[in-house]
C-alpha cells in the first residue's frame, strides 16, 4: 500500500448514510488531511488503514460523510454582517426610517438587506405588512 492512500482517520459504523442510497449500510469512511478519500464497506475502505491510522468505531451511531449542517444559518450570516437589523424598530415609521438610513450611508449598493423585523414588537398592533419606505 502506497503511503498516500493511507488515511489519518477511519470511520466506521452500522449506520453509514450516504445520500445515494435509501438506507443506512454497514461501513466506513477514510479520511486524509482533513479530506474524505473514501467511503464503502470496511471491506472496501480496509486497504486504506495503516500503521498510523487512527480508527473510530461508532458502533449503530449514524455517519454521514460530506453533510453539513445548513440549519447553522451560514450564509443568512454572512449576509447579515452588512444588513439592517429592524429588531428594534417600535413602529412602521421607525422600521422605514431605519431602512433609509442604512440605504443612504450606503449610496452605491443596489440592494438594502434588513434582518429580524417583528411588528409583534410594534408599540401600535396592527396587521400591515407594506411598510411605506421613501427615497
């Protein structure tokens, strides 16, 4: 076995989701400098293990190599680094003048992006939605 296909790390489990199939599989994943280099039967990913391999065995805990997490809001979050937080906002005017603030200090980007606009906050209850934003 040639020294580079040799993982850091193997994961294995009875519980192995790939997305290609409809259930779960017996397996394990080879991982190699912080990439996936495999995924298969233990059978299959065995050749990948060696002397200095570390491997994990997790049993009937599910896997599931190359996932990620959306519901961490990471690009919600990125974009709200440069938007106008509402959240604080007591009315429909003081929502629109909030916008307008943040658009006019702000001249050249085509877009104004606003974040966590609640009316329920509203001094007045109402149920308008159109907020009466001005140039």
């Amino acid at each position: 076995m040639s020294i580079f296909k040799q993982a850091d790390l193997v994961l294995s489990s009875h519980a192995l989701f790939t997305g290609l199939e409809d259930t779960t599989f017996s397996g394990s994943v080879a991982i190699k400098d912080k990439h996936i280099i495999a995924v298969g039967s233990e059978e299959e990913v065995k050749s990948y293990i060696g002397p200095n391999t570390k491997v994990n065995v997790y049993e009937n805990q599910l896997i599931m190599p190359g996932f990620q997490d959306f519901h961490l809001h990471l690009f919600l979050g990125s974009l709200s680094q440069d938007s106008v937080w509402l959240i604080d906002a007591k009315s429909e005017q003081e929502t629109a003048e909030m916008v307008k603030t943040f658009a006019d200090s702000r001249p050249n980007d085509p877009w104004v992006i606003g974040f966590s606009w609640y009316h329920v906050f509203w001094d007045e209850k109402n149920c308008r939605i159109v907020l009466h934003l001005t140039s």
